[in-house]
C-alpha cells in the first residue's frame, strides 16, 4: 500500500490496553494508529495532525468524549472527519441519542470484536466527505 494512503487514525481512549488493542486489530489492515489519552490531548492532536478518522472514547477523566466531539464539530477545520463512539455506555438510548443527536458517523460498545471495529471503520471511511 503506497503511504499516500494510509489511513490515518487517532484513538481518543484513556486505557493504554484499549489503545494498544485498536492499534493491533486496526494495523493488520494497513491503517495507522495514534493514541491520545484523553480528551485534552485528543484535541491538541485531531488539530495537529488532522486524521482520517477519530475513534473517540466517551468517558475520559479530563474531558468527555461529548466535549470533544462538540469542539470539533465547532470548527470548521475539523468538522468534516468521521467520528466514531467507543463507549462501554452499552444502552442503546445512548446509542439512538449519540447517532441522532450528535450525528456521530458510528457507535462501537465494549467489548467489541475486531471484525466490528473493522466493519465500522471502514463503513465511516467509505462515506463520501460532506
């Protein structure tokens, strides 16, 4: 795969585990992982680098996944990259709510098999940009 394409992917995820498992799961198929460690660092970082895709955990001690989503979509820079929910939050009215309100290109509940995390990155990928 020529480096021009390599997807690039920044996971917003307070648990090392969690990162280090996304970043297995998801480099076997040629994508390329960042970790942030929170919310905060998540945002210095999606500005930053800009990634394809934002895999974003929702409960984070320094600021939730809520926050970063909305600081996000504030910008205009910013707002047109995917965001995918990673949340052990497994109620499903977290999940109506989160893709209607928030328009949230996916939700991904832990525990999650790595053939979910691969559908939904690559579903949130494929989408043409707004």
């Amino acid at each position: 795969m020529n480096e021009e394409n390599v997807k690039k992917i920044l996971c917003v995820e307070d648990e090392p585990e969690m990162v280090d498992l996304i970043r297995l799961i998801l480099n076997r198929r040629g994508f390329e992982v960042t970790g942030a460690s929170g919310g905060v660092d998540g945002l210095n970082k999606i500005r930053a680098s800009r990634p394809d895709l934002v895999l974003l955990d929702l409960m984070m001690p320094d600021m939730d996944g809520w926050e970063v989503y909305q600081q996000m979509k504030a910008d205009n820079a910013l707002k047109d990259i995917p965001v995918i929910v990673v949340t052990a939050k497994a109620q499903s009215i977290d999940k109506v709510l989160g893709l209607h309100i928030a328009k949230v290109d996916d939700y991904i509940a832990k525990p999650f098999s790595p053939q979910d995390l691969l559908s939904s990155v690559e579903k949130a990928l494929a989408k043409p940009a707004k």
